[in-house]
C-alpha cells in the first residue's frame, strides 16, 4: 500500500494525462516490473496473435527501424507482419487489429514516395477501423519547419477513422535510435499485459438466402495492356462486415450515377 503523499503524487500525475498516455504508463510500469521479480513459473504466452509493422521510406532509415522492431518482436514471442506501404494492400486495413506505422517525413511535410498511396487512401476513404489498434513512430528533421508532418497526418487520420491509439504519437529526429528503442519496449510491454480473450463461442446459425451490402470501388484497374482488344478488369471493393463461408456466392449489381443516366436519356 502507498503512503498517503505518494498516492498523491500519483493522483496529480494521472490527473494531466490522456487515456492513451495511461496504457502506455501502464506498460511501461509493468516493464519495470517484470525485470525487477523474479518469477518461478515459465511466462504466460503472449495473447497477441500477430501484429502488422508497416514503413514509409524515402533513405532507408524507416525500414531499417521496422525490420529491427520486427526481430525483436519475434524475440519477445510476438509474430509479426513486416511490410512497406507500397506493398501494404489496402483493403487489409479494416481487418487489422494491432497494426504499427513507422515512416518519415519529406519536403514540405509530404509523406515519403512509396508511402503516399496509403497515405491518401487514410484521407480520401471513410472506412470504419474501429476494430484497429495503432500506434505511429514518425521520423524527421527539426531543421524543417513541418517536423514529422507525414507521421502526425497518419496518426491523427487513423484515430478520425475509428482505430485505437495505444501508445502516443513518438516524434524522432535524426538521431533517433535510443528513443526509437524505448518506444519499441513500451509496445512489447503494453503487448505483453494485454488479458487473454476468452474463447469465441461458436454458433450455427442458418445462413439466409440472400445479404446486401453496400460497397465502394476502391481499384478498377485494367489488366490487359495498352492497345490490345480485350478488358480484364481487377478491382476492388470495399463494404463493412462483409463475411464468407465456403460456398458462398457473389453477384455485383453496378448502380450508375443518376444525374449520368438522365443526360443520356434526354440525348435518345
């Protein structure tokens, strides 16, 4: 039990911080911990299944970062997915549950080039990512005046879409390893103090013979190249709680833009 002065300190402290910046002081208490006890009992695994770490990089620094937080998640039990932003597919995004962004700023506060696809689809779509939990490592130079502007635009754009911020917005300029470090750790420990779910419940529910959904063209992409007669199309299409089971069926109904149908209309 504390004194009653330090229960007060404690008070004032928690008082001023935001509830992002609690989890966070919460794993970073429990990292101390857990160095300091010694345990009898093997560790509990680790409840997190997988975790996305995900970079924008225009020299390097960024990915060089994410493929190191990536070893040391694997050395903490933690698997992780380890991808850039030009690769990264989009229509994952909704799917996500822990998912980290580690990416540089250039220029005039632009994101780097292989990051900017991602980087408007998070300001031009309004995809829910309410299941998402994120957390944003920004890299950057104070010598320019929009200091890691591209990192602060995909944090606060993942919170405006829904997603959990679980550990605060880390600003780091060119020397950066050591706090690059110490935000790492306080991840692994808000990872590794993160309860175990209880079992999902499996149910069987009779399936009904027909869902609509209401979905938005994310890529239309034609396939075939430049002069031949053929149109193979790739696209993709994005809808909330969308789910397939073996056997299931698609059929896509095109709904054409109103004010389009009614102007070629007049011209019969």
């Amino acid at each position: 039990m504390l004194a009653n002065s330090k229960i007060k300190i404690v008070q004032d402290l928690v008082a001023d911080l935001s509830k992002e910046e609690i989890i966070w002081l919460n794993g970073y208490l429990a990292g101390i911990v857990s160095t300091d006890v010694k345990h009898d009992k093997a560790p509990v695994a680790v409840s997190i299944n997988k975790i996305t770490i995900a970079y924008g990089t225009e020299t390097g620094n960024a990915k060089r970062l994410a493929a190191s937080f990536a070893a040391k998640a694997k050395k903490n039990g933690i698997q992780s997915k380890l991808v850039g932003l030009d690769q990264y597919r989009l229509t994952d995004l909704p799917k996500e549950e822990w998912f980290f962004a580690v990416i540089s700023t250039q220029g005039d506060g632009e994101p780097p080039a292989g990051a900017k696809k991602f980087y408007d689809h998070l300001h031009q779509n309004s995809v829910s990512l309410s299941k998402l939990k994120y957390g944003v490592l920004a890299l950057g130079d104070t010598a320019y005046p929009l200091f890691c502007k591209a990192g602060e635009d995909v944090d606060q754009q993942l919170q405006k879409l829904g997603a959990t911020r679980v550990l605060p917005l880390q600003k780091l300029d060119t020397d950066y390893e050591a706090e690059a470090d110490q935000w790492f750790n306080s991840l692994v420990n808000s990872l590794n103090n993160v309860q175990p779910a209880s079992a999902p419940i499996t149910t069987i529910a009779k399936k009904t013979s027909k869902q609509q959904y209401v979905g938005t063209v994310l890529t239309n992409i034609n396939l075939n190249a430049s002069g031949s007669s053929k149109e193979t199309y790739h696209i993709e299409i994005a809808a909330e709680d969308v789910q397939f089971q073996p056997g299931d069926a698609l059929g896509v109904v095109p709904v054409n833009d109103a004010d389009v149908v009614r102007k070629i209309v007049s011209l019969s």
